[in-house]
C-alpha cells in the first residue's frame, strides 16, 4: 500500500514510522528498502484485501496522474459490507484498476461485478515478448481518426485471449506511445480490432468523466465485425471511450 493512516492522517511511507490500515484498521509497518518501492504493509504479514497486488513503479507512476485523494480508495458495497481498495476511485466514483499480474477468471468476474462502473488499464511491459507479438499482429489500418487497426494475434502471448474475457472496457499500456483499447476479439480465431488513444487524453477523461463517452467508431467495429466470421463485438455495461 502507498498509504496509511498515522495519527488519523493519510501519510506516505518513511522509515521508522508505524500506522494502521485504511481499509481494516489493523496495524502497518512502513518498509522502505532499497530493492523495492517504499510502502506499507501489515504488520501481521497478511493483507486484508485479497485482490490486492505488490505494487511496482508501473502502479505508482499511474497512481500519480490522477490527485492524491482519489488514490487508494477504499470501496464499500453498503448492502453486503463487503470492501475493497480501489487503485483510483474518481470524484464522480468511477474505478480504475492498474493491473500487472495475471488473475483468474473468478477473480476478474468478481472485480467487475463489485466495482461496477471501472476501467481497466494492463501492464503490457509484464513480458518482453507481449510487445513483440502485438507489433507482429497488427494488421491493415482501419482508420485515421481515431486510430484503429484490425488484428490477427500469433505467437504464444495469452495476454489478449486472457482479457477478451473482461466485460470493462479494456486499456492495455506498453510503455510507449498512447495505450491500446481491446475493442473486439475473438479468442478462437484471435482475430479484433484495437483503438489507440493518447495516454494524456486517457487521463483527462477519465478523470472529467463519470463513466466513459461513446466511442465515434461503433459503425467502424460493426463493419469489421460482419467482415470477420464469428467475431463477436466485446459489450461493456459502461459506455465506451472517445478516441481523439
């Protein structure tokens, strides 16, 4: 965790200190070595979110786009007193979740179905080879403005056929340029059609917005679609980004 409470303030890590958790108010230890990012953890080893992920420099460098108070937000359901920490929870109370490691089916369901108006945003930098095989598998050039290209997945990378699975809309960052939008794809034919949008007009609408804009290119998609046989459009219960 990036935060804590000390003496009933939020405060960063710093060595020495000692605080209590937002979200289960048991005691943390503040763990600032030289080998990973400075955080906090509980003091007893285990952590009271079990969604929770080790948080990298990719996670924080995110986190640090959007204001410090919408950072690790702690989320109620008030009918079932369940609780989670959101990476960010906007002030018009959409999520964003910053993903790094694989997760399981159940997991993903459960994420989507609690949070229900979020977005998701993928390190695509997990495996050197998931970049590489993107780069082999794009394919013609559908659109000008916004960009979008038709796909046809190869290599052995899981990281399209994992998250097709996702009904949130799906943003996957490799650490350069803008991020690339999963707008369809069929995980038999690994075939879709992804949409690129610029990393600072991302941030800006996700942080404007309660939930995301229609996206200008749904006639676009829908034609690809009859083009590609059994290629299913991927539906999102939120509506969709605006690429500019």
């Amino acid at each position: 965790m990036r935060f804590a409470l000390v003496e009933d303030a939020v405060s960063d890590p710093l060595p020495g200190l000692k605080g209590s958790c937002r979200c289960c108010g048991m005691p943390t230890v503040a763990k600032c070595g030289q080998h990973k990012i400075w955080h906090w953890a509980h003091k007893s080893l285990e952590n009271c979110d079990l969604w929770w992920e080790s948080e990298t420099e990719w996670h924080r460098n995110w986190k640090d786009r959007f204001p410090r108070e919408w950072q690790e937000c702690v989320h109620f359901d008030l009918e079932t007193g369940e609780k989670h920490i959101a990476d960010i929870k906007t002030d018009r109370g959409l999520v964003i979740e910053f993903q790094h490691s694989l997760m399981s089916l159940e997991e993903l369901r459960s994420r989507e179905q609690f949070y229900k108006n979020m977005v998701w945003i993928i390190d695509g930098c997990r495996l050197e080879s998931d970049f590489v095989y993107f780069r082999l598998s794009l394919d013609a050039k559908l659109h000008d403005r916004p960009v979008a290209y038709s796909l046809q997945w190869c290599g052995l990378s899981k990281l399209f056929d994992n998250w097709a699975q996702a009904t949130k809309p799906i943003f996957v960052d490799f650490g350069q340029g803008g991020l690339w939008r999963l707008l369809v794809y069929n995980r038999e034919s690994k075939k879709g059609v992804v949409g690129l949008v610029k990393r600072a007009d991302l941030v800006e609408e996700l942080a404007q917005g309660e939930s995301l804009p229609e996206w200008p290119m749904i006639d676009l998609v829908q034609n690809v679609i009859a083009d590609v046989p059994n290629l299913t459009y991927r539906p999102n219960d939120d509506a969709q980004l605006s690429l500019c």
